[in-house]
C-alpha cells in the first residue's frame, strides 16, 4: 500500500492534468475554424493554458513541500541541524 503523502501527490497530479487536458479540449472545440484547424486566438489560448499549467504545478508543488513535510523527517536545512547539534 502506497503511503498517505504517496496517495495525496498522485492525486493532486492527476487533477492538475485532467484539468489542462478537459481546458484544452474546450479550447480546441470552441476555436476551430471551419476546415477544422485551430484559429489564431485559439492558439494564443493554448499557449496561455500551458504557461498557466505550469505555474500551477509550481504552486502545487511548493504547497505539496510545504504541507506534506514533517520536522521528525529530518529535512530541516543544514543551518538549523547545526544549530540544534551546537546546542
């Protein structure tokens, strides 16, 4: 069984992608152009989501390290174990 932490990364990933891929498809049927190709705002859409996919995934991720970190797992920073070693 997979752990908690495991479980929450793979599904908080999940979600991120199916959410660019359901944005992308609308994006695809709502800008095609009569013979069937992407318009030109279309595109611009695209790029848009795909630079607003990857800023979710750095908030995401940032937030996942954030929560999913415990002080008894040892990655506190260098400074602060040697603080506490001094001690």
């Amino acid at each position: 069984m997979l752990e908690r932490e495991r479980l929450i990364e793979i599904a908080v990933a999940v979600t991120s992608v199916l959410l660019m891929l359901g944005t992308m498809i609308v994006i695809g049927s709502e800008y095609r152009t009569a013979d069937g190709t992407l318009s030109p705002e279309g595109g611009e859409m695209l790029v848009g989501v795909i630079i607003g996919f990857i800023f979710l995934l750095t908030a995401v991720g940032i937030g996942l390290a954030y929560l999913l970190n415990d002080p008894e797992d040892g990655l506190e920073g260098e400074d602060e174990m040697e603080t506490k070693n001094a001690a």
